[in-house]
C-alpha cells in the first residue's frame, strides 16, 4: 500500500463549506464500535479539494430550499479501518448492537459487506452525509439511521413510507 505525505490536495470541509453540520461520529463514542475510533483525534471533515467545491455546490442549492448538508464522515484514517476490522472480528463486543445492528448477526458483517478491510473515504474522496432540515431543526427522514447495518439502510428497501422515499 503506498502512502504519501501531501496533504495538498485536501481541505478541512468547513473551511470551505461554512455552513455545514459536522457530526463526526467516529470522533464520538456513538457509533457501531462504541468508543472513538483509532485515528480521529479531533472532529474534522477532511476531503479532498474538489469534492469540497462540489460539495459547496450541492450546498448552496439546498440552502435555497432550506436545508443544509450535516457530515458524518469524510477522509477515514487507515489506523480507523483497522480498528473497524479488528472490532468486527471480536464477535464477542457487541455493546452497540441494539442501535447499529439489531437485526445481523455480528459474524455476517464481513460477508453482508457493511465492513471492509479497505474504504475509499482513505483517499479523501468519500463523504458519509444526510440532509438537515432548517424548518424543523432535524435530519430528513431517509429510513435509517447513520451506519445502520441492516436491510432497512439499503437505497432499495422496498417497506419505506412514501415520506422516506421522497426525502432519501
């Protein structure tokens, strides 16, 4: 694998985006592992600089219709894959559960594909997000919660309401 020092190309998002929603899950300890994640040593969206303009782009234009963008995740660590990997082999840890996935069995995580030994958010160009609505000060309703793994995240779910399907 190789791995470069510059940096130049990337971007914290906020800088470029102002008014985004950061809620960096991995920096928290409310996620699927349940404790923050190897890597994360502050809540930041790093991403590469053309997604960042992008990203403003898409922004711009809810903002418009009064919603915002609010980020889970953007440029993932290598040392956080291997913490996911490593979590996801105890078979045994499975505090979070109940709110990441109730319905899978932790030993199919690595088949069903909801974990990876690689990510593509390790080349910055990535970005886990939702929709915030200004209206009503919450995320859009898109069926799921962030990271849930189960068939109720998947884009295809047939058993959304008509509501869930509009917003997602």
């Amino acid at each position: 694998m190789y791995f470069s020092n510059d940096s130049s190309n990337f971007v914290l998002l906020d800088n470029i985006v102002k008014d985004i929603i950061l809620d960096i899950r991995y920096y928290s300890t409310f996620n699927f592992v349940g404790e923050r994640i190897d890597g994360y040593h502050e809540p930041l969206a790093i991403i590469s600089k053309e997604a960042a303009f992008q990203i403003k782009k898409i922004n711009d234009e809810l903002k418009k219709q009064n919603y915002i963008l609010k980020v889970y995740d953007a440029y993932r660590p290598y040392d956080a894959v291997k913490h996911f990997v490593k979590w996801a082999k105890d078979i045994d840890d499975i505090k979070m559960k109940e709110y990441f996935y109730s319905d899978v069995d932790k030993k199919l995580l690595f088949d069903l594909g909801y974990i990876s030994d690689s990510s593509s958010h390790t080349r910055g160009s990535s970005i886990d997000l939702t929709i915030f609505d200004l209206n009503n000060n919450e995320d859009l309703d898109m069926g799921s919660s962030f990271d849930y793994f189960g068939i109720i995240s998947h884009y295809d779910y047939p058993n959304l309401t008509l509501k869930q399907k509009k917003e997602s």
